[in-house]
C-alpha cells in the first residue's frame, strides 16, 4: 500500500486526538484520556512544545471505512540519561487496526529512531503493557529489551493529588 | 541542617558527574555510565537543553568528608502524556550517604514537584529498580503508585545497534 509517514502538523491534531481515544480504548483505559485536540494543539504547536509526532496517510482511494487517511501516528519527545544522553522517548505508536499488516507500524518506528540517531541518542525508550503481547513481540522482533525484566526497572508516578501534596511541602527559596 | 536546594548550573557540572557515577555504583551499574561533565555541560546548558537540574548544598562547616559542599542532585525534565498533557520526568534523585536522614531528598523531590505544576503537570513519572527497597518505600510513603504493579507497564528499550539498525530501514521521505 502507497502510505506517507510524515511530520505531524496543527492540522492533524484532530485526527491524531481520535487515535489516541482508538489507542486507550484498545489498552482498557479509555477513561484516563482527559486531552482534546485544542490541548494537542497548544502544548504541541506552540512556543516550547513538549512533543513532536510523525503520522502515517493513506491516498483517499485507500481512506478507511468511516472515510479516515491519517491512519496511523506516533507520539515520541527526547529526553535524557545521565549515563548515556539524549534520549529518545516513544510515547505513542499506533496504527488503526483495518491497515495493520502493511509495515506501517515498523514505518513509523523506524522514522522516530532516525531521527533519534540524527539527535545523537543511543537509546529509543517505551513503557508497554505486559498483557499486550502482539506489541511485546513486535518489539522483541525488532530488537527491544524489556528492561523490566532484564534489570528489574519499575515505573513509578505521583499522580494529582499526591502531586500537589508534595508540592505543598517545597521548601521556600 | 542548614541545605540549600537551588537550580544547577553550568559550574556544577563536575560535582554532578561525580554523584551521578557514585549512585550508579549504588545501583551496581557503574560500567554504563559513559557521560562526562563536558556532556553535561553542552546539553544542559546549551542550546534547546534536554535536561534541567537541581543541587542541594551545604555550608562550608558542614562539608563532606572529602570536601564536597554539593551533596545531592535531582536531573529531571518535561515530557508528554497523550492522556493528561504535561508531566515531569524524575531522572536521578540523589543524596550522599553521610547526608541522608536529613529531608534533603524530599526537599530536592518537593521542589521538582513544585516545579511540575507550575508548568500545568499531572505526573511526576520515575522509574526505580525492584531491589531498591529504601527507594521503593521512600517514594511510595510519600504518595506514589508503582504503575508496573498496579497496571502492568513494562519499560522496553532499543539500545546502540538494535537502534541504529531500526534507523537504517527508516522510509525514505
């Protein structure tokens, strides 16, 4: 199939909010997604962004069956080891279950770890859920280690109110 | 004791690079540590810098052993989460041994949370190897969720060659 991965842009962030519902549907957390297309937008798009994203398009001849061709996306930033750099961070990557099978997936994550490479990074991280086991081997196909299991790397979170109770307690300047 | 927590700069960046091997000696992993003070230096305090830093510091009278006014560390930096918007990642936490005991950890890690909701964060994210009992309590006492537990998140990783080979299939644009 003719597909074009390309840079996200302020256009597609309809598009990208719809599968980014799709994607935590799939993952049995729909009702952890408080973001709109308005906040992709803004904290996307704006001054300082604190993402980039690449989508994957299909020709309208090929559009899905509710008439979609931005089929797939991936959400990805860089961040930082203090043992080897820049890192690069997946945080999303999906493609919409109808266009699955036609190496879009594998596309878009060979597109982040180039540009990853051209950042000077030696690692691309990525949390997934261990019930998930199609994307654990896709991964593992490709060359991921489950750090989880090799060395023991648990992932930890504060998370609203107990964000702003340790907040509160900031010693003063 | 009388500690100051203020941001890092550029100047600090060898006492940094010391703490940083010495907790990686503490997490028996001191042979991944291939980060020099002159990397920390260009990309902290750069252009578009991938990491900021906060130092705790004592008064001369007060200092270490061998010398070291500087005798903790948090690096962290602002990431993205497709369901909540911003959060701010938690790199390295760190205290020097002969200084723990004194609230300088929760004030390195109350002031980074401060940090977080200032910039409209939800999260504060981390990740913590399974034996670091004392860190796993530390953190959780104050408030966090061990999400691997809880929701099954496993951190996977392509590292040096298993990215660059991802990187060479990249599309073509």
């Amino acid at each position: 199939m003719d597909v074009r991965i390309r840079a996200g842009t302020k256009e597609d962030c309809k598009e990208m909010q719809r599968m980014i519902m799709e994607l935590a549907v799939f993952e049995k957390m729909p009702d952890q997604v408080k973001i709109s297309h308005e906040d992709l937008e803004r904290d996307g798009f704006g001054q300082n962004p604190f993402f980039e994203c690449l989508v994957a398009e299909v020709p309208e001849e090929h559009k899905s069956k509710e008439g979609h061709t931005i089929v797939g996306y991936s959400l990805y930033f860089y961040t930082y080891s203090t043992w080897e750099g820049p890192v690069i961070h997946v945080e999303d990557l999906y493609v919409m279950q109808e266009f699955r099978g036609n190496g879009i997936g594998k596309g878009l994550l060979s597109k982040v770890a180039e540009l990853g490479q051209k950042k000077r990074c030696q690692r691309l991280n990525m949390t997934v859920l261990d019930w998930n086991k199609s994307s654990l081997e896709f991964y593992a196909a490709k060359g991921a280690v489950d750090l989880t299991e090799t060395e023991g790397w648990h992932f930890l979170r504060f998370h609203g109110q107990s964000l702003a109770n340790l907040a509160n307690q900031a010693p003063k300047d």
